[in-house]
C-alpha cells in the first residue's frame, strides 16, 4: 500500500486489491476461509477467480452444479466474486453471459490457443514442436492475434497474465521486445481498449513488462493488480506489481478497482 501520488493523481488504491486468487475450489492450496484469513492479515481485499473451465474437469469449476456450488461459497464469504475463464475452452464460452450478472468481474486468459492446422498450442511450451521451431516469430504473430481475439470476443474485464509467452520462445531470444515488438503491443492494448478490457500486472509470472505497461498507460488502459496466487506464500502479495504499476506511473484513475 502506499499514499504517494503521482503527478498529483492519488495511488492510494494501489495494492490493496488482489483480484485474482485461487481456492481449493480448483487449482488452489488453501481454503476460502485460509485465504481470507491471510487475506485480512496483510490488509489486502481478495477477489477469487478460480478456474471456471472444462480443460481440467477433476480439478477445476467444469460444470453447472459445481458452478452454483463455487458463486454460493463466494456469496456467503468477505471476498469479491470471480472466475478465470479459458480462452477457447467451450464450457466457459458457453456460460460467460450468464456468469457476469453473478460475478463482480470476470478474468479471461490465454492457457492454449488454436494454430491455422487446428492443433493447439501452449503458452507453456518449453520446447517448440515442428515446423514451429523453424517458425518462431510466425507462433508468436499467431499468440498475439488470439489474445486480441480473446479481448474482442470474450465478455471479459481483465486479460490475466496478458502478455505471458512460452519459454521456448525466450530460450531463443530473451530480450521480450524481440517477440513483444512494438507494432504487436499497440495491436492488444488498441484492442483491449476498443474492448474496455483491463490488463492485469501479473505478480506471478513478473509481466507485463515496462515498454508495455507505459504505451498501455499513455493509451488510456487500465490495470488489475492480481497475485495469481495458489499457495499461501503467494495470495495477497503484490510487491512486484505494485512496483511495476509505480514505475509506469499508474494512478487510482487507471486501476479496475472494484467498488463493494
Ligand atoms: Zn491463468
Ligand atoms: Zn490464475
């Protein structure tokens, strides 16, 4: 938290948000009522966006009755009501409209995109499969236009983890302009604009990185702090962001912050 401010504009909101934690619900390690409980201790507000998504169906939120079952627990706790949703995943597409009337915001995000031989991809490859490793630049052109899909078309308020890349891709080049290069940047943050979709500074993954947050700046986005938090060590920790926001001179006025 901090009570600076930046050409006059307040950043008191600044980090005391984290709007993108995970439960037990899916992927996460501790409880709601643990993480309420670390939540309070810091003096951070929690928004829960477990994963609402058929691409893990042991693990995740992947069907209706286990849906009501999540938004009746987030109801009935001191915490802001969210899902992450998956890119592509068909049972998120399908329920999205209807689970905004339900959540405070919704969290959309890049966790494999469809490539031009209908096979998918993963923002997670280590190692790139034919003819890809051949292709690089050509995988990422492809990433960069599913995430301005992803913010065209999925009823979403924030992009997670927005400008991640697969680590195959920084193996070759780790300079992240090579791959996020200027005309790709202006591209997503001119969509997510057009989509009044924020971006979110991801504690976790540390990104997106400087050039980005301050063209997205200048440009008139605006940000979520989110942790991505899934073991006790990590929920309600922004240190990264918060610093990542200060340096791009983010203000209250560009935060998604939500009202309760
Ligand atoms: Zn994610
Ligand atoms: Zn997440």
């Amino acid at each position: 938290m901090t009570d600076e401010s930046v050409g006059g504009e307040s950043t008191r909101r600044l980090g005391t948000q984290d709007l993108h934690v995970h439960t037990n619900m899916s992927d996460g390690d501790l409880s709601l009522e643990e993480l309420v409980g670390v939540a309070n201790r810091l003096g951070v507000t929690i928004g829960v966006a477990d994963h609402v998504s058929s691409r893990n169906r042991a693990m995740f939120v992947s069907d209706r009755v286990r849906l009501e079952a999540y938004l009746d627990t987030l109801d009935a706790a001191p915490v802001l009501r969210s899902a992450e949703l998956c890119w592509c995943d068909p049972f998120g597409s399908e329920i999205a409209e209807s689970l905004r009337g339900q959540c405070d915001y919704l969290v959309g995000s890049n966790h494999g995109f469809p490539l031009p031989d209908g096979t998918f991809a993963s923002p997670w490859w280590r190692e790139l499969p034919t003819p890809w490793g051949e292709r690089p630049q050509e995988l990422m052109e492809v990433m960069v236009r599913n995430l301005c899909d992803m913010v065209a078309r999925m009823p979403i308020d924030i992009a997670a983890h927005p400008t991640f890349m697969p680590a195959a891709l920084l193996a070759i080049e780790d300079d992240v302009e090579a791959w996020w290069i200027s005309e790709r940047e202006d591209r997503f943050i001119e969509a997510a604009l057009a989509n009044d979709v924020a971006f979110e500074i991801s504690n976790r993954y540390r990104l997106p990185h400087d050039r980005f947050l301050r063209k997205a700046r200048e440009a008139g986005a605006r940000f979520s702090l989110g942790s991505d938090g899934h073991h006790a060590d990590q929920v309600a920790r922004l240190d990264w962001a918060v610093a990542a926001a200060s340096r791009a001179e983010v203000t209250d006025r560009q935060l998604f912050y939500v009202e309760r």
